[in-house]
C-alpha cells in the first residue's frame, strides 16, 4: 500500500519537474535578456558621449580664448596707466610751481621800474619763503645744513676740509644746501669740513653744546 502513494507522489511531482525545465529552456532560447546593451546600442552611447565632450572641450577652449584677451587687454590696461602715471607725475607739483614764477614775473616787471633796491629785494624774499613753505608743507621736502652742524657723511658731501679748535668734524662752511623728501636725501650738502686739530677735549664740547665753529 505504501509503495502505490509513494510512486503516485512522485507521478504527481513529474509534471511540476517538466514545467519548470521547459520554462528555463524558453528563457534561454529568448536570446539576450531585455536589460542588456546591445553592441549597436553601445556604439551610439559612445558616440553621443564623444560629442559631448566635443562640444564641452569646445567650450573650455572658448572661455580660455576669452580669459586670455580679458587678461591682455588688462594688461595693456595696466601698462597705459603706469606710463600715465609716470608722464604725468609732477603735475600736481608743476601746477603748484606756477603761482611761484607768476609772482616771479610780478617781481622782475617791478624790478624794471623800482627805485628801492630793498623793496625789490623783500619782494623776492618773500616769493622764496612762500615756495619753500609749499614744498615743506604740501611735498615733504625739507632743507638742511648750517654752518656749525656736526658733518654726517650720510648726509653731507665734504668738498674740502681743515684744522681748527673742534671737538669733533664741523661744517665750516655751507656750499649748497641738501635737501630731504621725507627721510630720503635727493641732494647732499655740500660742505667745508673741519677737523679738530687737537686742541679741543670731547669733553669740552660736551660741556658746551652750543658752541660753533667759527
């Protein structure tokens, strides 16, 4: 009795067997699986994605042609202003002159026709003094050396020199005047030099500052 279920058990489970070989068998003889890419289909999804690089690589090349004029037209740019700058950088310091030879002109023309000698020379005093306070006050510029200053090779060029009774080198003598912009000399002073010759202790001088070379 058991063997007869146990052979219908398996007359039953023949079918099922059989079904499920036959579907494989129609699976595999329905070629490549819908989700595959054809070769056909790889070929043109190469092909568009060169053309994007095409056109992308196309772009690049064109914001590089436009970056480069952008920075040889600032360039020029650039170029222009510095040699403005440069042509043109003494001309707030030219106009400010102008008023200077106006009253320069105004002086020689009454100079032409004046009786006081003294009167002419206070007018041209004046005309130096009002240069001079422009120059120091608007540009910086400041004069130096005097007769008796200590001498500063940094600052004074000695034309000559002598002896006498000095503590320590003098400028004897002012030859031309130096000139300073801010903190750098444009012209040195041109000076005699005194040496001391021995007769004066450093500690004399020190005693009496405010002595000068005579």
């Amino acid at each position: 009795m058991k063997k007869k279920e146990h052979q219908e058990e398996l007359e039953q489970q023949k079918p099922v067997e059989n079904s499920s070989v036959t579907d494989e068998v129609q699976d595999e003889s329905s070629g490549t699986p819908a989700t595959d890419e054809t070769e056909e289909d790889a070929v043109q999804r190469l092909e568009r994605e060169k053309a994007e690089l095409e056109e992308k690589n196309k772009e690049l090349h064109n914001q590089y042609l436009l970056a480069r004029a952008d920075h040889e037209n600032y360039r020029k740019h650039m170029i222009k202003e510095k040699q403005e700058a440069f042509d043109y950088a003494n001309a707030n310091l030219l106009s400010d002159l102008l008023e200077s030879l106006d009253n320069f002109d105004r002086a020689l023309d009454a100079a032409a026709t004046a009786t006081d000698v003294a009167s002419v020379v206070e007018g041209v005093k004046m005309i130096k003094n009002q240069l001079v306070s422009m120059l120091e006050n608007k540009y910086n510029l400041a004069g130096y050396g005097e007769k008796g200053d200590a001498f500063d090779p940094n600052i004074h060029e000695a034309i000559g020199s002598t002896t006498g009774p000095v503590a320590e080198p003098v400028c004897s003598e002012v030859y031309l005047k130096g000139y300073k912009l801010k903190e750098r000399v444009i012209r040195y002073a041109k000076v005699m030099v005194q040496k001391p010759d021995g007769s004066v202790a450093a500690d004399d001088a020190a005693e009496n500052p405010g002595d000068k070379a005579e």
